[in-house]
C-alpha cells in the first residue's frame, strides 16, 4: 500500500491555511500547517513533508526567501509557490530557485488536484526507482552466489534459515569470500526485501565520519555540513543495514552502535530529535570477534547483541569443486559485459587454478578471470593468460600469511607503492591495505 | 428522544418532489430516517462582492450554527455559486468527520455550460454530491475507485462518471464508524 504524501502549508491567512487543509485531507494527504516562514522552517527541520505549499507574500521572510532556506536544508524538497498577485518575474525567480511549480490563487479545483497529484508522482516514482534500482543490485549480487560444495550448501542452507527471521546476523569469513553477497541474498529472501538495503564500510571511514554516516547530520553540524542529511540507519527504515569490516569500529562508535540496536532510536550529529527507524542489521567482519571480545578490544555486550546467528564463508581453497563452476560464471559475466563472444578454458589451465590456493579468494579469482578475458586471445583462457606461473607458486612459501606478505608487497612494487592504485588492484580500501602493511612491516625496496 | 437523523434544509426554492428523490437516496445509502426542511437565510452576508460568489466557509458554519442537536448529519442546500478562498468554486463542502455540509445546485446544471437543460441529470448529480459530503461527515475521504460516489469532482463531468453509491471499500469504512445501534 502507498504511503500517505505528506503536505505542509504556509500561508499568513487563516482561512487559506483551513480551506487548502480541509482539501487535502478529504484527498486522503498527511497536512500540517504555519502560518509564516518561520514556523515552517522550524516544522521543516523536525519532520519531513514531502510537499511544501508556499505563499510568496507573507510578512517577515517571504515565500521565496524561505523556497531558498528550504532548498539549502533539504535539496530535494518539492516546493509548490502560490500568490494572490500573478507576476512572471516572481515566478521565474522561484523556479530558477528550485520551486516544483507556480500557482495563482485563488485555483482552479482541477489545477490544484492536478499539480498535487504530479508532485505526489514523482515523488513515489523517486521512491519506487531508488527500491527497484537497490533491488535489482540486491538480485544482481544474489546470482554470484555460486556453489553446489558441501560447505556452500550448508551456508545457503543457513541463509534461507534466517532471511525470513528479524535477527542480527554476523557473517565472518576471510577478505574475498563473499560476505557482502550473503549479506545480500539473507535480504533478499527477508520480507524487507522491498525495502532499502543500506551499506556501510566501517573501515574506509573515520570515526566521527562514521558517526555522520550512520546517524546522519543537520546543516551546520561541522565544516561542510551544507544540508540536513539523513543517516544511513535512517535510509535503513524497515529494510537492512549492512555493516562491513565491523571489527574496526572505534570504542566510542561501540557504545553508540549497542545504544541505537537496543532502541533502534539516534539523534543526528549536530541534532536534537530523536528519530526510530526500523532496520535489521547485519555485520561482516574478517576478525576472530571472539578473541577481540577476550582481548577487551570488542564490547562484549555488542558482541552478544550482534551475533544472535552467525554464517562463515568458506575460503575457495576449501571449497575447491566449485572453483570450475565459479570459473564459468566469471567467464560468461565478464564475456557479456565487454560484448564478446563466449570463450572457454583448457584443462591445463582450469588444473592450474584448482591447484591455486586462492588467497584473495572469490575477488582475486574474478579479478583473474577479467584480467585474462581483457587480454587473452578471445578463444580459449590459457596457462599464458593467467598469473599461476611458477614465479607465483613459491615453493619457499609455506604459510598464507607468507604468500598474502609476498603477493601484496609484488603488487605494490608494480604500482611504485602508490596505496590508492595498489588498493584499486587488490580491490580492497586503503585501510585495510595500511592494516596489511603494518602487520607484514612492508617497505619499499 | 428523538431518533437520530440526517436533515437535509433547502434554502431558496427546490421542488419537493426533487427533495423527496434526493431523501430516498440518502436513506438508501446511509441507512437514517431523512428529514427535508425549508429555511432561509440572509445570503447578502455571504456575498463577496469582488468575486461575485458565496463564501462557502462561512455558509457551512451558518449551517453548523442552527442544525439541530436531534440531527446526526445537516446538510444545507444552496442554489448560488459557492467558492471558498482558495478555490475558484466549490460544488459543496463538509466538515470532516463532522455534523455539517453544503451542497449547491448553481454549477451542475447543463444550461450553466451552454448545453440544453436535462432534470434527470441535474437531480443526479446533485444527489451525488449530497451523498459524498455526508460522506466526508461520516469520515470518508476522497476514493479512487471510478465508479465510488466518493471520488473526487472538480467537473460536472466527473460527477457524471461516477455512481450514487460508495463502494465496497468505503461501505466498509462506513460500518466502522457508524455503531450497528445506530443503524439499528
């Protein structure tokens, strides 16, 4: 069922104010009023209405002052403009100001039911896009799920399980394995399927980023606060929210998180309303929690409150049937995708691979196949198109740490250790390549 | 007491067996004993010179001021041209889930619009609009169902469009807020 639009009218008239809310209410609209700039703009800042029915002449700030208010504290806002005193100047002013439409009073019934309704349109035409564009990435990314090995069953097995459940889920699994597309299709087989899923990657943003992030800001909260935002547990509301890289979330952004999962209420930074939302949430970390809990570097109440379920992703060296079947996959995307005809892979080839301990997992596994595709003789994926030579199986190599050390120092080598291009490489953020070269204690050569 | 009733009051002229039709109608859908009254009232007071129409705002509120209590639902039936500030004209209007609403004659008929006279269809349409601002008295807002009396009219076109009836939606609606005692 839709929901109902929600209308705010300013006029200094009285009987303009009662005559327009009486009209719109029997229309079945959510109408609140003010009857000058002032008081709207304050209603504005504390609640959203999705159309604003402004006079031009009031006293004290006038209409289009305020469009202007408006505009800089919510962009998108849909502003409707009306006089008494039909003037082309004043109406072009409103519209190169950002106003929807441009009315005279008094109007006609129909214009009036009209304009409405287009505004109310477009308004849930954005909203029906914004959750279809999601959706279609949400199904996109559910298709990758591939496997038919034991261990993926049982992790499908598990997502189906708790897709049609409320509770908070931690995925945990090496950097590669997928987290993301789990987290993805427990949503997509969830009721909240036709609501947002919202992700975040807590270890690409700063803390008081963060903050800003997930609670969302009002203008003027800090520097380059240049509207009301809303947080993305706001854009959350009745869908899921996705917390990647969990462990790296700060102590402060511990107890903040615990206080918003206990009453799925925040305040913006720089606000003072407490707003609810209604989200799911669901964690990924790479991090053994359990021992950071032990260590006293993880809260433990979180802890709890997070892991109500927990799903880990395999490593592809522990899955290896499905390394043929994920290599097909990879080669039927990726010959789409740059408009080639379908090509195959020899058997010495597809051997190499399933010999290949896959340290960067599912991502560095695709990242092969897109590199051989691109450069390969579009025919066949051979030996020669795939990075496996013997300079990269190491026999002096013997733990995974040794071979991530070397294959990541390689690569930073190649791009001069330029962080952002090697991060791009590897497709993983920066942090977490700074996070892998304090721990090899990398440096140049 | 009294029993509960809807009052339907003209002011100027309409035929009676015109107002006895529309009554019919108005019991057929809302269930109530239908009274129909004359009364009269000062309209110059209602006049707005500058537009050359009848504020509806206030006619409702003249209404509301002399319905009486045994009346459930007060329906005034006018035959000038309505407006409210807003709006260029008004076919009627009612107070959401309140006691009172108005009705005019002067924008349904054919000859308004150049097109030769019809009385079957001008007690049609006033009927309907009768019966939709006694809806918005009972609560219901504008439906969107083509055929729903409670669809939204801003032409006599549309009023045609529609049936005198509500439909299933908003009986539905209607039977939650009126108690079956009532009905009884």
């Amino acid at each position: 069922m839709a929901r109902k639009i929600s209308i705010l009218v300013v006029d200094d008239e009285e009987s303009v104010r009662d005559s327009l809310s009486n009209w719109f209410i029997e229309d079945g609209y959510r109408v609140e009023c003010a009857e000058n700039a002032r008081k709207a703009l304050l209603l504005i800042e504390s609640s959203y209405f999705d159309i604003i029915l402004a006079d031009i002449k009031m006293p004290g700030m006038d209409g289009l002052e305020m469009l202007r208010r408006i505009k800089s504290l919510r962009n998108d806002a849909i502003v409707i403009v009306m006089t008494a005193f039909a003037s082309v100047n004043t109406a072009v002013m409103a519209l190169k100001d950002g106003a929807f439409d441009y009315v005279t009073k008094p109007f006609d019934p129909d214009d009036l039911s009209h304009l409405i309704r287009n505004a109310s349109k477009q308004i849930l035409l954005a909203q029906e896009n914004e959750t279809l564009r999601n959706k279609v990435v949400s199904l996109e990314s559910v298709e990758d799920l591939i496997g038919n090995s034991e261990a993926m069953k049982k992790v499908l097995k598990q997502v189906e399980s708790v897709a049609q459940s409320n509770s908070s889920v931690i995925i945990t699994g090496e950097s590669g394995t997928g987290k993301e597309l789990i987290a993805r299709a427990i949503h997509a087989n969830s009721s909240r399927k036709y609501y947002p899923l919202v992700s975040v990657h807590c270890g690409a943003l700063t803390e008081s980023l963060l903050e800003s992030e997930l609670f969302g800001h009002e203008k003027g909260a800090f520097t380059g606060a240049m509207y009301n935002r809303k947080g993305r547990f706001e854009m959350a509301d009745s869908g899921t929210i996705f917390l990647d890289e969990i462990a790296t979330i700060s102590p402060k952004m511990q107890i903040e998180l615990l206080r918003v999962l206990e009453t799925k209420s925040f305040v913006r930074v720089g606000g003072n309303k407490e707003t609810s939302s209604d989200f799911r949430v669901i964690c990924a970390t790479n991090r053994d929690l359990k021992s950071m809990v032990e260590q006293g570097s993880f809260r433990e109440d979180l802890y709890y409150r997070l892991n109500v379920v927990n799903i880990n992703v395999p490593p592809l060296r522990e899955r290896v049937e499905d390394i043929p079947l994920l290599v097909d996959y990879f080669i039927k995307k990726y010959c789409t995708t740059m408009n080639k005809p379908p090509i195959n892979i020899d058997d010495a080839a597809m051997q190499r691979m399933e010999e290949y301990p896959f340290p960067g997992n599912i991502r560095e596994l695709e990242n092969m196949i897109e590199r051989a595709i691109v450069i390969g003789n579009g025919k066949k994926i051979t030996l020669k198109d795939l990075p496996l030579g013997k300079d990269m199986i190491d026999n002096s190599i013997e733990s995974l740490d040794d071979f991530e050390k070397t294959f990541i120092l390689q690569i930073l080598n190649k791009y001069s250790w330029n962080i952002t291009r090697t991060a791009k490489a590897l497709k993983v953020d920066r942090v977490t390549l700074y996070n892998k070269i304090k721990k090899y204690d990398l440096k140049p050569d | 007491m009294a029993q509960q009733n809807i009052t339907l009051i003209s002011y100027g002229y309409f035929g009676k067996q015109f107002l006895e039709k529309i009554a019919e109608a108005v019991k057929q859908e809302y269930k109530f004993p239908v009274n129909f009254k004359e009364s009269h009232l000062d309209l110059s007071e209602f006049f707005d010179p500058g537009r050359r129409q009848y504020n509806g705002n206030k006619l409702l509120h003249a209404v509301e001021a002399i319905s009486r209590p045994e009346a459930l639902k007060t329906v005034g039936l006018f035959s000038v041209d309505l407006f409210i500030p807003i709006l260029t004209y008004i076919f009627g209007q009612a107070l959401l889930n309140g006691r009172t609403g108005i009705v005019s004659l002067y924008r349904l008929s054919n000859e308004r619009y150049g097109i030769e006279a019809d009385d079957k269809l001008l007690l049609e349409r006033f009927t309907k609009e009768v019966i939709h601002e006694l809806g918005h008295t009972f609560g219901l807002i504008h439906c969107m169902a083509p055929s729903c009396v409670m669809r939204s009219s801003t032409y006599v076109e549309d009023i045609d469009q529609k049936n005198q009836n509500l439909c299933h939606h908003c009986r539905e609606q209607l039977s939650t807020v009126i108690p079956d005692q009532i009905i009884g």
